[in-house]
C-alpha cells in the first residue's frame, strides 16, 4: 500500500489549493465556507501547527487531512478535505493507524449528515456514529450533525 500523508508545507499552498478553499460549492460541507482563503491566511495557518502536538497532511497532492490531539485526553480530532476522489478511506485509514500508534486511545470527527462521502468514510473505518440533530445553520435551514468516534 503506498503511503498518501505526508506533512504539508508551504510548497503545497498553491493555486489549486486556493481555488480549492475559496470554491463555495465545494466547501458547502465544510465551516471553511464561511471564510476568504489568501496565500497569507494559509500560511498563517500552516505556521499554527509548529510547536503544537497537532498534525497537518498533505493527501498524495490530491487534498489535505488534520488531526487536533489533546494530549491530556490521548484524544484527536480528524478532518479531511479531498478534491480527488479515490483516496479518501486509505488516508483515513493511515492516519487512524498513525495517531494509534503514537499513543493517542479515541479518535473522533464530525461531519453535516448532508455530506453523505464522509459518513461513509467514517462508518467504513469502523467509527461508530450518532446523529446530532439541527447542529448547523445552512443557507437558513437547519441541519444535523455525524459526529462519530472509534477506540483503540
């Protein structure tokens, strides 16, 4: 299995990656959506990992994935942003079994039940799921969250 996360850096801010962030149709699932992306913002964004016990990966060029970890809690939060298809469930996978394997005992994620790829991606790694309803505001309407969760 070839190996898809690996750290972003600066050289991975790039047009397609901007176009990527500021595409509100694309971003309808996501709370980025609320938000203008710059080079800058971006950057400044990258910077806040350093230092921090949180991760930040690229996903074979293909999109990005995040872990928060509370490290108090060996918990970590993760989050996924693909603009490929494809790749989704084996980058999932890989950064379940990373955050394992440096100590971290839950992982959990959350996404708007309307984002119908990634409940798949969190139940097809073995997450338990629950609904969490009328969570999010949507263009006036309101809308249930996923949240979901798996143990080590």
């Amino acid at each position: 299995m070839r190996l898809l996360l690996t750290p972003f850096v600066k050289d991975h801010i790039t047009p397609e990656y901007l176009a990527a962030l500021n595409d509100k149709d694309f971003m309808r699932y996501s709370e980025q959506r609320h938000y203008t992306h710059t080079q800058d913002s971006c950057q400044a964004y990258l910077s806040s990992f350093k230092g921090s016990p949180n991760y930040f990966w690229s996903v074979g060029g293909k999109g990005t994935m995040t872990a928060y970890v509370d490290e108090h809690n060996r918990r970590a939060d993760m989050g996924i942003m693909m603009w490929e298809r494809g790749l989704a469930n084996q980058a999932w996978r890989e950064g379940i079994d990373f955050l394992f394997s440096e100590g971290v005992e839950m992982i959990t994620a959350g996404t708007m039940q309307l984002n119908g790829a990634m409940v798949r991606v969190m139940q097809k790694s073995g997450m338990v799921t629950r609904l969490v309803p009328d969570y999010f505001l949507v263009n006036g309407r309101r809308e249930s969250l996923i949240s979901a969760y798996l143990l080590k």
